[in-house]
C-alpha cells in the first residue's frame, strides 16, 4: 500500500487555513454512499479541470505534462470508486454539486495572467482539502476503503505540489496575498454550517448548537 511522505502531508495540512471539523468527519462515516458518489463525481470533475488549463494554456510544456498526468490519475481513480460503488450494490447516480468549489471558483480573476494563476491556487487548495480528508477518513474506514483511501494520499499530495508550483511560476511575483484570499474563503466553507453533506461540504447543520 502506498503511503505518503509524513513531510508531504504535515506541509499540504500546513498549506490548509484549517483543520477539517470531527462532525464532518461522523457525517461521512454516516454517509458513505453519499460520500463514495459524491467522490466519484469530484474525480471526474478533477481531470476536467486539468483538461481545460491544458486546451486554454497550450503554450506552457510543463502545464501540459503535468496537467496530462494528473488527468489520467484523476480518471483511474473514478474508475476505482465507481467499481466500489457497484461492488458494494450502489448506483451512481447525479447529486448537486457542493458549494465549495463554487465559493472558490467564483472568486478566479477574469483575464490571463491572472485567471491561470487563481485557477491552479484554488486547484491546490482542492487537492490538499482532499487529502488531508482522505487522511481524517482512512483510520475509521472498513478495510476495503482504508487500503483505498491511504493509496490516494500520496498522488493527491503530488497533485496539490504540482498546482501551486506552476501557480508560483506563472505568477512573476509573490502570491502570498492572493493564497491568503482565496484560502480564507476556503476556511469560511469547511468551518460554516452546510445543510447538504458532500465531500468537500462544511459543518452539518445537525451538528450546530441551536441558540
């Protein structure tokens, strides 16, 4: 079983503005086939995004190769949870997306260069919100999906490298600030009450003290 780099992983979580809430946590343990449709939907949704940097940014070699590979991983790995989902009796079937990556996706600037380095910041924060989830996930799974979880850890962390790596490269200039912005719209998702449970969804509403 493949197992990330414990450096990798302290460094994404490090990269993240918060720490995924433990009543999201028994949401998904309560959820789980929500949450392995929901996972699914998200991997196709991850080799779009990396297809579309690739058709609109066909000037950049190393976006392209590493755009390339990431969309193949992010294929295998619907592949992986779909044949979960049917060995497990399920159906795929179609769920409103989450707000979270319209949160963020709302927020992309316009125009190049700009739009190209929001799009790869807010596809790291994606990545790295995904692993360190597979990572809260794996130790309260049953076996079948720890073993698949844990597996996912290692190209996840890569994916999230990948994105601001090139991010810092195309910017030309320090883009602290703008991970900042984007990072605390991030946290506002993950730590606000959410009433639709998805992957990347934020604090159950049930879980809410009512005042």
């Amino acid at each position: 079983m493949q197992q990330v780099d414990p450096k990798a992983l302290e460094e994404l979580k490090a990269f993240l503005p918060c720490e995924t809430p433990d009543a999201w946590v028994q949401e998904a343990l309560d959820n789980q086939e929500t949450l392995l449709i929901n996972h699914a939907y998200l991997e196709k949704c991850a080799a779009r995004t990396a297809l579309n940097l690739m058709f609109k940014h066909p000037d950049k070699p190393d976006l392209l190769h590493k755009m390339s590979r990431l969309a193949r991983e992010e294929l295998v790995h619907f592949e992986q949870v779909m044949k979960i989902i049917k060995k497990r009796g399920l159906k795929y079937k179609a769920h409103k997306p989450s707000r979270y990556a319209g949160l963020l996706g709302s927020e992309i600037r316009k125009q190049d260069p700009h739009r190209v380095v929001d799009t790869l910041i807010v596809g790291a924060l994606i990545e790295a919100r995904s692993c360190e989830r597979f990572s809260k996930l794996a130790p309260h799974l049953d076996e079948e999906l720890e073993k698949f979880y844990t597996s996912l850890l290692k190209s996840e962390a890569r994916h999230f490298k990948d994105y601001i790596t090139l991010a810092e490269k195309y910017a030309g200039e320090p883009i602290d600030d703008r991970i900042a912005f984007f990072a605390q719209i991030e946290k506002e998702a993950i730590e606000s009450p959410d009433p639709q449970f998805r992957f990347h969804s934020g604090v159950p509403v049930n879980a809410v003290p009512t005042k």
